[in-house]
C-alpha cells in the first residue's frame, strides 16, 4: 500500500478539493446519501456516496443494500414489486485490494483506494496527545481522505466497487422506469438512505462546451462554465489538433479545476491555460469524465491561436484603504499613453494568493482610482490591479490588503449557561456570534455579581466553550461569570449577561452545642445551641442506650433548642448527640455527645427524717419489705446554701437510725440520700430533710 504516496504525488489529488463535483458535494448540510445513475447498454450503473466525511468514515464498516422496482407508468408504481439486488455490499478487506493489485499494479486509482480505506492515519499515532491541534488535524484528514476517496470513485469504477460505492444492475428490463432506493447501514445504527429514478424518455448524455479560447502570448486559455459542467463532470481531458482532423491529448492525467469557495467571490469558470506556438491555429475540444469513470463524447471544437502581444507595465504604487463616504478606495500609477492598453482590471480576493475574481475596470484617461461600494467592514479582503492590453494580454501589480477601520466591538455573547461538578470543574458553553471577523472570546469570574470580574484565561477562547477549575474548600457559595467577545482588530464587545453558579457545597456546617440538661424521675431534659451557619436545613437530636445504636428522636426544621425526652427506661443509661445538617446534605459531627443515667425510683414509703435532739441532729428511716435488693445507701448533706456533699455510706438494713454532731447554732442543715443497688444501679434522690439550728 505504500504506491500510495508516489501516485498521489504524480496525481496531485493530496489536498482537500473545495469544488468536488457530483457526488463529492459537500452543502454542509446534515449528513445523508447521494446516489446517480446512468445507463450502459443493457446495464444500469449505481453510484452512491455520503455527503459528509463522518458518514463516509461510519459507512466504511457498514454495508449497502439495494432495491430496485421496475414500473411502466406512474400510476402503477405503488403496485409494483420491488426486487433486493446484489446481497450486502462492503468495501473490500486490505486481502481483496491486495490480489486486485497484484492482478493490476497499473491501476494507481485502485491502489489509492485500498490506501483510503485501509491505509494508517497519520494524525493517530500511538501516544499522541488530544490537544485542540490535534482534534483540527485529524478532521483535516479526515476531509482529505474522504475527498480523495470520491474522487477516486468517480475516475475508476473498479476502486468505486472496492470502496463499497457502486454497483453495476446487469440486464434491466428494457422500456421501463426503473426505481432504485440504496440503503447504507453503519454499525452505530445510523441509515442513510438515497433514491433515483430512471426515465427510459430522457436517456441523454452531456456533452461538455467550451465558453471562450483566448489566444496569449505562447499560450491559448479556454474556459467554460463551471456550475453547468460541475453537474456532469468530475475532471476533463483537453485534446489538440493542427489540422481539425487528428486530434491528440495535451493532459495525460485527469484535469480537476478546483477552487476555494472561501477566497473566490462567486463561481468563476473553469480555465486550462495550453501552451502554444504564436501564429499557427490550433482547434481544441474537452472530454468531460463522469461519476462512472465514462468519457463524454468530445465538445464541439473551437480554433484559437497565440500570438506576440505588446508588453505592458504593470501598475504601480497600489494602495486601498476605506474613504470617509465608508468605501474602499484603491489607487494606482499608470502611464496612460502605453501602447495597446484597453482597461485597468479592478479584482478582489479572500486571501492573498486566492483566486482574484474582477469588481470593476478604469478605461485609459480616467483618474486611477476605484472605489468598491461593497466592501466588508469585517472580513479581509486582498484587492490586485491588472492593466489589460487590447488582445487580452495582461500586467498585473502586487494585491494589497483592502484597510478598514473597523471600531464597531462585537456584539455581547448570548446564551451563556453552564454547572459547576462535584470536583469543582465549571463548564461554561454561549451561542457563537455572527461577526464573520471574530476573533474569539474572553472568560471573567467573580466571587459577587457587584465585584471586579477578574480574566480567567490566558489566552483568546476561539471555541464556544470553556472549562474552569475552582477550590470548593471556601465559604463563598456561588460564582458569577461574564464573557466579552473580540473581533479581529481587538475590539472588544461589552459583558454577556452574569451567570450565577452555586458551588457544590463540600464544607459542612459548624457543629451544634449542649448548653444544659436535667435528669428528672422519670424523664431528661435537654438544651442546646444551634449551628450558626447559614445553610443549616435541619437539627437531628439523637441517642442510644448503652450498647445500643443510635436513633432519631426528632428532626427539628424551625430551629428549635430544647426537648424533654419522656420514653425512658429507668435505670438505663442514655447517650445523647445534636446533629446540624446543612442544605447539600453535609452533616457536621457532634464535637460532644453527653451520657445521661435515668435513676430507678425509689422504693414506695420510704422517707428520711430529721429531728433535733440534744444538740445534734437525728436522721432515721426504715426500708421497706423489697429493700433486699438494695446494697447501700449514700447519704448527703449540705450546709447553708452549700452544695451537698456525700456524707456518710450505710449497708443495707431493715431500720436505719444515725446523728451528725458536727452541727453548730445558727445555720441550716439538709440532707438527702439514694441506694445503690445490687444490678449496679441507683435511685434517685430521696425527699431532702431540712433542719435549722
């Protein structure tokens, strides 16, 4: 497969075409399936391809079906049968181009074909990074391939059937109309269909024409139409004759015409410039070559002769550049008194070495000066002035770029939107703007919608899209983002609208506090202190027993602060927590849980008692019948209004009597007390005895 390059080389086919014909059309319309026919004898000739390159790459894998219902007057089509021909057809396997080239190494087109369908891709090399660069050049081979591949099809139908784009429909049915629908299936599921219908009453061939031949010095220029033969035609072979009789092939490869649409301001015709000898009559005649790879019959002829001309100056001193009425004014030096000199041709191209395609002309005498109405204030123009002598021959000065002074900013970008992930990528996207001299775009962010929007990329955004990283580990919960777009000469358009983006919110809110809690008989009261952040949804109070798991007593929405917790088991003990959670769910843990104990109560009836006697106090009280399973009993006194402190331990009895000599004149003693049982547990406190001296 490596004939490949050489041939491409001698062919001069490598560029993309801009001006494919027939089936190699590209309208940049959505992609769907072109497909032609022509009739052969008692054969009838398919040739189908898509319209764009990502479908002819999909089709590569797929396979085509055809169907054909053959019909002899319209109102009989819908009962016609309809016939499925030839199986699947597929591009052949790398084997099948291999034997077909062996069998015919002298057919370049074939092997192009094998190098377009299986041949490496130069712009997938292992590890090449994706860059933007990267994307543009693979889609730049992309195009090439597939531009070179149609072409390939439309000079050789045995590479046409390699490639999977032709089929040939042996011995139709004579007189009648034929209706062929093709079916292209590609593996991702995709169908492009395309349907033609044979009318057995208009079964013409084109011829081509030639428009005009113009005899230069040693060389003669023939031209004709390019929109009319681009419908019939892929390339020309151009032949010569002395006599008008004999006639011989100039080109001994197919001539292809191509133009860039991009730099040329219309369709210019398609030109071949043939050397010849001044003085001697030459007669010309173009072969067109169709999408079949078939030969039209020969244009009618056309006799030219090159001859001597006059030299001409070319003109000097251009300049163009926009006047104050807002056209572009071109200027030139010439000498009017030169010999043979018919007009100034004014011409204007997209590009520098574009094709220049004529606005206007100067006749001699005027002044050197033109001016061009319809001058684009924003795309680039190249303009060239030709002196044109009065047998067509012509001196052409250097183009020069048309100067505009273009102060009007784009207009502000629309339809900026975009999100924010949970790694706190932001992906931004806005509608392209109409401006054809855009530039590209500038990206500016800001913590607040009244702030300094700062610029977030270094250098000019040129796609409709871009991607920013932000730090998720702030307190600030959004992002504002403004875009300004800016045209070729810097001019820069005003803000887009502000985008507002939350950030994912990965910080959770400060954490709840116990302030207080009481533990009464049968119940625990609790108070806290709510978190303080600001996109708290919710409080959880929570608990559970010793060796227990955890359980929501109550979820609290309106901020509230206390809870008495009634369904308890007395002596168990409970561990209790306050959970804050904010808005995205993030739940901020208990800095501190608190662990409550719930007292048994106290047997029924008993009570202590205290009396004065004698200078010290009598504390007496009797256990009742169940007091067996108590073990001890810790009393505890308090002086004054001192805290009560334990005081004395008594082991378990039937009836219990003590005094407190430390007691003086004056103050005020209390006492209290509670068991402790034999399971580990205790009660609560007792009635609190109160004697004062």
């Amino acid at each position: 497969m490596k004939q490949f390059i050489s041939f491409c080389i001698g062919l001069a086919l490598c560029a993309p075409l801009y001006g494919q014909p027939s089936l190699a059309d590209s309208t940049g319309q959505p992609p769907s399936l072109q497909l032609i026919l022509r009739r052969q004898g008692s054969d009838m000739l398919l040739r189908w391809a898509p319209t764009t390159p990502a479908a002819w790459l999909k089709g590569l894998n797929g396979f085509a079906q055809i169907e054909r219902t053959a019909f002899d007057a319209f109102q009989n089509f819908p009962a016609a049968s309809t016939d499925t021909l030839g199986g699947k057809i597929r591009a052949w396997s790398l084997a099948d181009f291999e034997e077909a080239i062996a069998q015919a190494p002298e057919n370049r087109y074939l092997i192009m074909a094998g190098q377009s369908v299986h041949g490496e891709w130069e712009t997938l090399q292992a590890g090449e990074p994706l860059s933007m660069g990267g994307i543009i050049n693979r889609h730049e081979e992309l195009r090439h391939k597939y531009s070179t591949a149609l072409f390939i099809a439309d000079m050789d139908p045995l590479s046409a059937e390699a490639m999977g784009l032709f089929y040939r429909d042996e011995n139709v049915p004579e007189g009648k109309y034929l209706n062929y629908r093709v079916t292209l299936f590609t593996p991702t599921g995709e169908l492009y269909t395309a349907t033609a219908l044979y009318n057995p009453n208009f079964d013409l061939l084109a011829t081509p024409r030639i428009a005009e031949a113009e005899g230069l010095d040693g060389y003669v220029r023939l031209s004709w139409d390019r929109e009319g033969h681009e419908k019939y035609f892929t390339a020309y072979y151009i032949e010569r004759s002395l006599d008008g009789e004999r006639f011989e092939r100039v080109n001994e490869l197919p001539y292809v015409n191509a133009t860039d649409e991009k730099a040329a301001f219309g369709s210019p015709p398609i030109t071949y410039l043939a050397a010849a000898e001044n003085g001697k009559n030459y007669t010309y005649r173009i072969i067109g070559i169709d999408p079949f790879g078939q030969l039209s019959p020969p244009s009618p002829p056309v006799v030219a002769q090159a001859r001597r001309l006059p030299p001409l100056p070319a003109p000097e001193v251009l300049e163009a550049g926009f006047s104050a009425n807002g056209a572009m004014l071109i200027t030139w030096q010439a000498d009017s008194l030169m010999a043979g000199l018919e007009a100034f041709s004014i011409r204007k191209s997209r590009t520098f070495e574009g094709l220049y395609r004529p606005i206007g002309e100067v006749k001699p005498g005027q002044a050197y000066r033109f001016e061009d109405t319809l001058a684009s204030l924003t795309a680039p123009q190249y303009y060239q002035v030709c002196a044109v002598g009065r047998a067509g021959q012509e001196r052409c000065a250097t183009p020069v770029y048309g100067f505009t002074n273009d102060r009007e900013p784009p207009g502000a970008p629309l339809g900026l939107s975009g999100h924010i992930d949970s790694l706190g990528v932001v992906r931004l996207k806005w509608e392209a703007g109409p401006e054809p001299d855009l530039a590209g775009y500038q990206v500016y962010t800001s913590n607040s919608a009244a702030g300094v929007f700062m610029r977030r990329n270094r250098q000019l955004v040129r796609a409709t899209s871009f991607t920013d990283t932000l730090s998720l580990g702030t307190l600030t919960p959004r992002v504002y983002y403004r875009i300004a777009a800016v045209d070729l000469r810097s001019n820069t358009s005003s803000y887009s609208k502000a985008l507002m983006l939350s950030k994912p919110d990965t910080i959770p809110p400060a954490p709840a506090l116990f302030r207080e809690y009481e533990v009464k008989d049968s119940s625990i009261s609790l108070q806290w202190a709510n978190s303080n952040s600001q996109d708290v949804a919710w409080h959880e109070l929570k608990r559970k027993r010793e060796g227990g798991d955890w359980e929501v007593l109550q979820r609290f929405v309106d901020m509230e602060t206390a809870y008495e917790d009634t369904a308890l088991l007395p002596g168990q003990r409970y561990v209790y927590a306050i959970v804050a959670t904010d808005s995205a769910g993030l739940s901020a843990p208990p800095v501190r849980s608190i662990e409550l104990y719930l007292p048994k109560p106290l047997p029924s009836g008993l009570r202590l008692s205290a009396v004065y006697a004698e200078g010290q106090a009598e504390l007496s009280f009797q256990f009742p019948a169940s007091g067996r399973e108590v073990a001890q009993m810790v009393i505890y006194r308090s002086e004054g209004e001192g805290p009560f402190r334990k005081w004395s331990v008594r082991q378990q009895g039937i009836a219990f009597k003590t005094t407190d000599k430390d007691v003086a004149r004056g103050n005020t003693y209390r006492y209290k007390f509670r068991l402790l049982y034999r399971d580990g547990g205790r009660s609560g406190y007792s009635n609190t005895a109160t004697l004062q001296f």
